[in-house]
C-alpha cells in the first residue's frame, strides 16, 4: 500500500452526524491517541461516549472520555477514537494521532497544508 504525506498541519474533515465541518488538524507522533475539542464534537453531534481513558501529559493526568468519528485526510476517510478535551486555548481543535497516522501516512515536516 503506499504511503501518503502529510504535513504536521493538515486539512481535515471531521464527517458529523449533525454536519460535517472542514478545518486545520495538528498532525502530532508523539501522541499515541487522538482529540477533538469537547465543544466542536457536541456541534458536529459525535457520539456516545464510548469509555474513559486516562492521558497523561506534561501538566499532570485527566480523565477523558473517548467518542469514536469518522476523519477525511489527503481523500482517505477513517474511523478512529478521539479523547474529548477542553481544546479553545490551542491553536487547533482537533489532534491527529498515531491510532490514525499509522493507517497509512507519512509525515513530511516541510509539507505545507
């Protein structure tokens, strides 16, 4: 299967039950899974909460609960698992993950979006 590159921001789709809404994506390796703004998910209708998790990050630990939504990155639609997380003070509402990234892609830091 080849490999798609993307760039550490990429343009995404995050496919809703209520709507769908096109915006830029933080592209992250170092994260294992992937986020969405608490706010944003409530908006485009994602859900059930399908479980909790616990993240771990550099301000200490949280327990977030996980919704399952459909992404469309470089014309690949995928389903993965996104932690809900109070994102408005972060430049980007939605975090790309390695659940999604090993499906497929490669990241190219020089990529522009």
């Amino acid at each position: 299967m080849a490999k798609i590159t993307i760039g550490i921001v990429e343009k995404v789709k995050v496919l809703g039950k209520k709507r769908s809404k096109q915006l830029m994506a933080k592209i992250d390796t170092g994260a294992t899974n992937n986020s969405i703004d608490e706010k944003l998910a409530d908006e485009l209708g994602l859900g059930p909460i399908i479980r909790t998790v616990l993240v771990k990050h550099a301000h200490g630990n949280k327990i977030r609960p996980v919704v399952k939504a459909k992404v469309e990155i470089a014309g690949k639609i995928l389903e993965g698992k996104f932690t809900l997380a109070n994102r408005r003070h972060m430049r980007y509402k939605v975090l790309i993950g390695l659940d999604i990234l090993k499906r497929g892609f490669l990241i190219d830091p020089n990529k522009k979006a």
